[in-house]
C-alpha cells in the first residue's frame, strides 16, 4: 500500500486523526487504545501488513504485506443512533459491499450478519467492537479487511469459509486508496440512517443463501431451515422446519449453506 495515496484518497473526508503502518499487530487494537486516549469519531488506523490480525469469534485474520486493506475506525456513540454491535458490523459490511460494486461493478452479497461475498466466496470481513468505560459506551472499533491479491487469500486450513480476492474477480490488482475512500464515503452515508429502515433494507438487499436451506448454530443449538429475511431490528428471520419463524441474533452464530455444511 501506498501511504502517501492513501493518506491523500482520505483528505477531504470528515476524519479524524488517520495513520499508517506498514506492519502492525491489529488495527483494531491501536483503534482502541486510540478510543481510549480520546481519538476524535471516524479516525483511521490502515496497515498494509497485520501480523496479530483478529477476526470474529477468535479466529484469526491474515494480512500478509501488500496484498490487502485492512483498517479500523473509530466511532463515537454520540454519531451513532443505534450502538448496537451487530448493527454497525453490517454497516461495515455494507459499505464495502457498496464500494466494491461501485468502483469495480462487482455483485456482492452479505453472509449474514457480515461476511462480505464476492462469487460466493468471502472477500471481505468484519469486526465490530464495543469499548467501555464502566458502564458508559466509550466507542465501537469497526475493522474492515478486504482481501485485494491473491496473495491475501489464506491456506484452504485455516478457512471457515471458502475465499477469494478482488484481484480473482476483476482480474487486476486494485488500487487501495481508492477503496478505502470509497467505503469511508459508503459508511458515511449510511451512518445516520443506522436505525432507519432503509438502511436495513440495503443490508438485506445483497443477503446471501435468501430463501435457501441453510444451518445455524448457536452454541449448542443448531436449527436449519429455510433463510427468509431479515427483521427491521437486524435479526435474521428463519422458517424452521416445523415451519415456525425463528427470529435470531448474530452473536456467535455459525451461518452455512446446507450444501456446503453436509459437504465439509
Ligand atoms: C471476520 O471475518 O472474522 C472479521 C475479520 C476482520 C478483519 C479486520 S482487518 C482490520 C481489523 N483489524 C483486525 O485485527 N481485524 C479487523
């Protein structure tokens, strides 16, 4: 990644404090320990390289050198007007959903709650975190990274869930900077509209697997059922085999296709 390019793509936003780092343990870390010494809303934290790169429920995220964009932001709940940890994973994801079918004309999908899908193959992830002072909301990290080379795609061990890259879709290497703005600007659109129905709307408009058979599990629950949709607070709406609607909360679930669970 290019700092100066980067740096330059992100002036004339409305940012915060913004950095670069060519190595890194985990933007989302530095975000928070900015958060915590009083970093104003929206700064930006990018590394080309992440060497303690985190992804949800512990897993690891993999940001091997110039080959992907991987940044957090910081988002103070007095411009959020929902704090909701799920809800701002899905702006995350729907911002670059949108940037990526903007700059490049790529169809995205969101694995719910907010896996980014390019081909049916995740591209994009991200990690919301909510940071607290007691009991008073200090902020939410939101950390994005989108795998840009095919050298950002890790081995078929370490994946949950098939992958792939930009590069594997366009059929060139994109230009970070430009990304980058371009989902600052999504995120800052949407932003306001976090409790409106519009912006549910747009999430559910790019769901993946919408009416397919697809498994979820919970802990220890497991349903699976047919994936009708999402409720206007976020949840995903589900037709479970009894035929009853299950209403569920992101937290730690596990989303699968059917297919693709009996297969693995
Ligand atoms: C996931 O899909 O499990 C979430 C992945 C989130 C990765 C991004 S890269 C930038 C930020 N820093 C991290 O350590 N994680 C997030």
């Amino acid at each position: 990644m290019d700092e100066k390019r980067l740096l330059a793509a992100l002036s004339g936003l409305p940012v915060g404090r913004v950095a670069y780092f060519a190595s890194i343990g985990s933007t989302n870390d530095l975000a928070a320990e900015w958060a915590a010494a009083g970093a104003p809303d929206l700064s930006v934290v990018l590394a080309d390289e992440q060497t303690a790169g985190r992804g949800r429920a512990g897993r690891r995220w993999f940001t091997p050198k110039g080959s992907a964009l991987a940044f957090s932001l910081t988002l103070r709940p007095e411009n959020l007007p929902n704090c909701d940890p799920t809800l701002v994973a899905g702006l995350g994801a729907l911002a670059a959903a949108e940037a990526l079918q903007d700059l490049y004309g790529l169809a995205t999908q969101i694995k719910w709650p907010n896996d980014v899908l390019l081909g049916g193959r995740k591209a994009c992830g991200v990690l919301a975190e909510a940071h607290w002072l007691g009991s008073q909301l200090q902020a939410l990290v939101l950390g994005i990274g989108i795998n840009l080379a095919r050298s950002s795609v890790p081995p078929e061990e370490f994946l949950s869930l098939p992958a792939t890259c930009v590069e594997a879709e366009t059929g060139y290497v994109v230009e970070p900077a430009a990304l980058a703005r371009a989902v600052v600007q999504s995120l800052l659109a949407w932003r306001p509209k976090l409790s409106e129905q519009e912006f549910i709307a747009a999430w559910e408009e790019r769901l993946a697997y919408r009416g397919e058979r697809v498994t979820l599990s919970a802990g220890p629950e497991t349903l699976t059922g047919c994936l009708l949709g999402m409720e206007p607070d976020g949840r995903l709406r589900l037709e479970i085999a009894s035929g009853k609607i299950r209403r569920v909360e992101a937290g730690e679930i596990r989303l699968r296709r059917e297919v693709d669970s009996a297969g693995k």
